[in-house]
C-alpha cells in the first residue's frame, strides 16, 4: 500500500512539479498525516523537497528508484534470471550477493538450500537469510543508502576487502562490450569495485533492458564478467557480442 502510494506520488510530481497535501490527500484517499509521512520520506531518498503545505520535484533527483519500487519491474523476467543464477551456486560456495531486485530473486531462489555462506551488503537481501539454519550469513556493514537497503562507504569497503568468495553475484545499471560495467550513483563506485575483487567469478544478473546501455560511472571492463544472466528478451546480436567478448551468456 505505502510503496503504491509512493509511486503514484512521483508520478503526479512529474506531470505537475509541485503538489500540496491536500490535494494530494484527496487524490489518494489517506489523510492529510499519512501524505506527509510519505513526503517526508520520500524527501529522504532525495526524491522531492517538502514545502509549507506540500512538495516540489527536485530536478535531477535520484536517477533510479529506490529498490522497492522496481521490485515489480520486469518482475517475470528477473524470477528466471534469479532462478537461473541460483543454479550456478554449488553447495559449499561461499558467494556474495549484492543490492538490487534481480539479486533478491536469486536470494530468494537460494533460500531453501544448505551447506552455503552467503555473503551480502544488503539489508533486504539479509533478512531473507537471517532464519536460515542450513546458511551462514556474513552481513558487511557500513553507511547505509536508503533507497537499495545497502551498504556502502569506507567501513563497507574495508570489511569487503577482508573477505573472499568463490562467486559474486550482482546486479548492473548498465553492462555493454565497450564501455563493460557501469552503474549510476558515483559515492558507491569505490563499494561496487571492491565487491567485483572478492571473487574471480563474478556473476552479473541483469534483465535485458540493461544490455548495451550506458551509465555514469564505469566500474570494470568486460573482461571482469565470468557470466551474464539475462532474459530471453535479450537482442540476439547483443548476446553474440558478449559471447564474443569471452563472456558466458545464461538465457533464462
């Protein structure tokens, strides 16, 4: 209910920059307190600038939606991917797992194995380990960004650099043959690098609308990937570049 709300929020910003609370409390049918709290929270990832009575957009705000919103995107599609991966893990791996929805699906699909150590920055991603009697769960601190429930910064970066792991599984912003692995948000590249050193086989789950796209903050060339995984929507030609590339390609 609360990650709905949320998003139709950020659409009424978009189309009309600045909302008042009690419009938009009409408009969604919740009492004027609950928009605020949803207001101020949203201000909190960045999304928007909470004013007397309402709210703006912020220009150039947070490019990708917090994690709890693009759990629904492509949800089918990153089911496979995580159902595929998770099947890439043999019992006794020790394997890292990062932030992001596609990850999830892969912690979900891994859940009910034993004989694993499981390794994650993640905060979602933890608690579905946390009961988990056949797993151990290794939880790397650090600052937390809230909008992907992860761990990131100096004290993450140390700890990560402590650990090792036979695999690393992560998501991508963008992945492409030239420009390799790429994500968005510049504070957590120090994170992400140190996360693809831990292990000499990195794992890269992405749906196909991250393939051959572009993005702010190179982390590693393709060379790095040992496999990607990806969704039967993936462009044929694209799978072939990547093939070509060195890379093994899992269709799911």
């Amino acid at each position: 209910m609360r990650e709905g709300r949320h998003q139709q929020i950020l659409a009424l910003l978009r189309r009309n920059e600045r909302l008042r609370v009690a419009d938009l409390s009409a408009h969604l049918g919740v009492s004027p307190s609950t928009v605020r709290r949803d207001l101020d929270y949203l201000q909190r990832l960045g999304h928007l600038r909470r004013t007397h009575g309402g709210a703006l957009l912020v220009p150039g705000g947070t490019v990708e939606p917090p994690v709890f919103q693009r759990q629904v995107e492509q949800a089918e599609e990153k089911r496979r991917i995580g159902r595929a991966a998770a099947a890439l893990v043999r019992d006794g791996d020790t394997v890292f797992l990062g932030s992001g929805t596609t990850t999830y699906y892969v912690a979900q699909s891994l859940a009910e194995r034993e004989n694993l150590t499981v390794i994650t920055n993640a905060l979602n991603i933890a608690n579905v380990f946390a009961t988990r009697r056949g797993i151990t769960l290794i939880v790397v601190g650090g600052l937390v960004r809230q909008s992907e429930l992860s761990m990131i910064g100096h004290i993450a970066e140390h700890t990560l650099g402590e650990l090792r792991a036979d695999k690393v599984i992560i998501g991508i912003r963008a992945i492409s043959v030239e420009n390799g692995l790429m994500n968005d948000y510049l504070p957590e590249t120090l994170t992400d690098r140190a996360i693809l050193n831990m292990a000499s086989q990195v794992i890269i789950v992405a749906d196909h609308t991250k393939l051959g796209r572009t993005s702010t903050a190179f982390l590693a060339p393709i060379s790095r990937v040992h496999t990607l995984v990806t969704d039967s929507g993936a462009p044929p030609e694209l799978v072939e570049r990547f093939r070509q590339a060195g890379v093994r390609v899992v269709l799911a």
